[in-house]
C-alpha cells in the first residue's frame, strides 16, 4: 500500500527557464547567473528545466560539451539541436560551415594576413533577436504542469508566457540588467553588442511577468518604482570564498575574465592603449592574462609584450591562484558584474572602473580600489605592486564583502520563498503573496 502510494505522488513543481543564450556553464557573468538561481530552485525543492526555442544559440559553434555544472537541469533542450549524453550537435550545416570558415579566417590573421576577408563575422546574438515562427510552434507545444514556475531569461523572453500559457502569478523574468541605462552608463556604449531599447519598451516588456528578479539594488528599486503592481526580488548573484585562507598569488601578475561582449572588449582594449603602457614601463616584469571569449577579438591585433591571450579555459581556479591583482576596467555597462563578485570570492585585491561597481557601491566598494581615468588606474596597480600589506587588507576585505553579502543562504532566500509560494498557489495549496507587496532583500543589510 504504502509503495502504491509513493507511485501515485505527483511529480516536483519545475522551474523552467526559458532562454536564448548559449548555456555551456559557468562560462560568462549571464550563463554563471542563470545557472546560480537553477542551484537555488533545486534548493527550494523545484526541478530546474532549461528549454531553449531557437538553434541559433550555437552560433558558429558546430557542437559543444556541456561543463559538469550543467548537470544542475533536470532536463535540457535546444530546438534543432541533437543532444547525446552532455553533448550538444547542430543539426544545421550552416553552422558547420560557418564554423569552418570562421575557423579559416582566425588561422589567417594569427599569420598575419590582412584583408577585409580575414575579418571576423560572429553570428547575431540570439538574446534579442526577433522570434521566428518556428520558435513560438516548438515552446507552443511544449505542456505546462498547473505547479510550474515559468522564468524568461531577459525580458526578451517574456513573450514565452503567452506561448505557453504561464499564469502571472507563476511566472517571472530574470532581468539580468536594464539595457535602456546602458546606452548612457559611460564611454564606448555605443558599441553595446546586445540591443537599444527605450525606457518605455523595456518596462512593457518587464510589465509581462508578474514577478522581475533584479541583479542589484539600484535596478530593483527602478522596477518598482516603474511598475508597481508587479513584485520585484533582489536576487545578487551568489559566491562563497574559494578558499579558508587568502590566495595572495603575484603582485606583478594580471588578471582580465571576461566574455566576448563589447563592455569587456571595450574595456580591455582602453587598458591596453591608455593604461597598460605605463605600467610597462614603471614595472616591466607585470605580465596580464586575458580569460574568456574576450580574447577572440584581439586575435590578429597588435597584443602589447607581456600580454597573453588564453581565450576559454577549462578552469579559472589555477588564472586566480597565480594572479595578485585583477583588473575590471568597463567603461559602459549595467546589472551587476558577477566577474567582480567572483574576483571577491577568490580574496584578490581588485582595481575597478566606477561602471564595474555600480549598484554594490556601498557592499564592495571597501573591498576593492576605484580609479576612473588611465593615469589613476595605472597609479592603483602599481601601489598595489609595492604594499603587501594593502593587498592583504583588500583581500581580507574581499572575502568578509562575498560572505556578508552574496552567501546562497541569505542572498536568494525572497527568491527561493517565492518559488514555493508560486508552485503551491497554482494548485490551491498555500498563498501567494499579494502583488503589491515587493519581496526583496538588500545584499547591504
């Protein structure tokens, strides 16, 4: 009787987050915090689900090996894309071929050839681009269970609710950041890789969801500022320090992390014209490692001595061991940098634009030195150089930053609350909060 029972229980509320980025793992700032609120649905007893409409977000990637830290989603799928074991493979030839001349272009200027052919040509990011119709038949079809929790990963997604007929109550978009600010947040922002949308089309987009979840606090109180009706929770992204004892590493080692999008583009080659010059000749044995899909766009580029471009790598934990010091030097940008969250994590002292700090002012600004023009962030590293004893103080600073105010435990509680509240209020069981009231936490408290 009792095994009869257990049979006929129903399955686990899901949280199904539809996306179209690409989500191999930890890879980027996006994928890492899509990936922390997946972790923290499974903490709140929901199955994460990752349902992703278009094949477009293997790009010019033939196929791909999903990191460990996927294994988090129950269950994963791509639209056009074949899956085998954690392998991912385009159904597309295009793909193939784009892959292959991609790969023939990038060969050409490591040798120095020149030519507006050898010109690198990504495909357009996938995470604003229009719905096609194939993408709104294939979520259409996709069946809804009356306790899932729907959440669109940006708020290009919102229009996946409609598609599948997600209550508003039960469902929520991850905002990640607001792009209408990033036209204005500093230098360089017209070369933003993503989108331009007016205040007006992105709080409509936003009005969709019954619930946003913001990054940061400044852009959660925008959120119910702007729409009052709709419940806002601060959800940082979270990290715990690596490591019990501080990581020193060396002082005349550099740290860049960074995926290919045109803040860190924009920001690292500001560094090496107008910054990296000084510190090369104040302190000629400093050396910089560039990690992440930045590097493909320096590829062919004249690259300073000293300078090494890793690209992507299989871990980042040997790169923040061996480094003294980090570097985070956006010019343009919104939503919390999570680079800088995880630079904190590992205890490094950090030297960061205004930009990199926006919205954590007062939980990491302490933790990290703040310079705004090439002079005073050449200044910061090379003090940094000669003080052991302010790297210590930094680092020390760092980690107590990451364990008061991005712990799992606390940072993502109104999160995890509002997971089982939706799932329980969409079969009749519990309540849900009522929509005027904002759930939120403050990672300053």
């Amino acid at each position: 009787r009792m095994r009869t029972a257990a049979l006929r229980s129903p399955p686990p509320a899901r949280a199904i987050i539809v996306s179209r980025q690409r989500l191999i793992g930890a890879t980027n700032g996006s994928s890492s915090y899509v990936i922390d609120l997946a972790r923290s649905a499974r903490a709140a007893g929901l199955e994460p689900v990752l349902w992703q409409p278009t094949p477009n977000v293997m790009g010019r990637i033939p196929l791909y090996r999903a990191r460990p830290e996927m294994a988090v989603f129950t269950e994963h799928r791509i639209r056009g894309v074949a899956r085998i074991g954690r392998w991912f493979v385009s159904t597309d030839p295009g793909v193939w071929r784009d892959a292959a001349i991609g790969a023939a272009r990038s060969l050409a200027r490591r040798v120095g050839l020149k030519g507006d052919w050898t010109r690198d040509r990504p495909r357009p990011y996938t995470i604003a681009a229009p719905w096609s119709a194939a993408d709104r038949a294939w979520l259409s079809a996709q069946v809804l269970r009356p306790e899932d929790v729907v959440l669109a990963d940006y708020a290009f997604q919102s229009e996946a609710f409609a598609l599948l007929g997600a209550p508003r109550a039960r469902s929520a978009i991850i905002m990640h950041d607001l792009f209408h600010r990033r036209a204005g947040s500093g230098a360089g922002a017209e070369r933003d890789s993503v989108t331009a949308l007016s205040r007006e089309a992105e709080v409509a987009l936003l009005e969709r969801a019954g619930t946003v979840i913001a990054i940061q606090q400044d852009e959660a109180d925008f959120v119910a500022g702007a729409l009052p009706e709709t419940r806002v929770i601060l959800a940082p992204g979270t990290r715990t320090p690596e490591a019990p004892q501080t990581a020193p590493g060396d002082p005349h080692r550099l740290l860049f992390v960074g995926s290919r999008t045109a803040p860190n583009s924009d920001g690292l080659a500001w560094f090496l014209e107008r910054v990296w010059p000084a510190i090369a000749a104040a302190a000629s044995t400093t050396r910089l490692d560039v990690v992440g899909t930045v590097a493909a766009d320096f590829v062919g580029a004249r690259v300073p001595d000293g300078v090494r471009l890793h690209g992507l790598v299989p871990q980042l934990a040997p790169f923040y061991a061996r480094a003294g010091i980090v570097i985070a030097p956006l010019r343009f940008g919104s939503g919390l940098k999570i680079k800088l969250v995880e630079a904190l994590a590992w205890g490094k002292p950090m030297v960061v634009s205004p930009v990199t700090l926006q919205g954590v002012e007062e939980a990491c600004g302490p933790a990290v030195m703040v310079a705004d023009s090439p002079g005073g962030f050449a200044a910061a590293i090379l003090a940094l150089q000669k003080d052991g004893a302010l790297r210590e103080r930094l680092s020390q600073a760092a980690r107590a930053a990451v364990a008061a105010h991005f712990a799992p435990a606390g940072t993502h509680r109104a999160y995890r609350e509002w997971l089982q509240e939706a799932a329980k209020g969409s079969t009749g069981a519990g309540t849900l909060l009522p929509p005027d009231m904002r759930a939120a936490i403050s990672c300053f408290q």
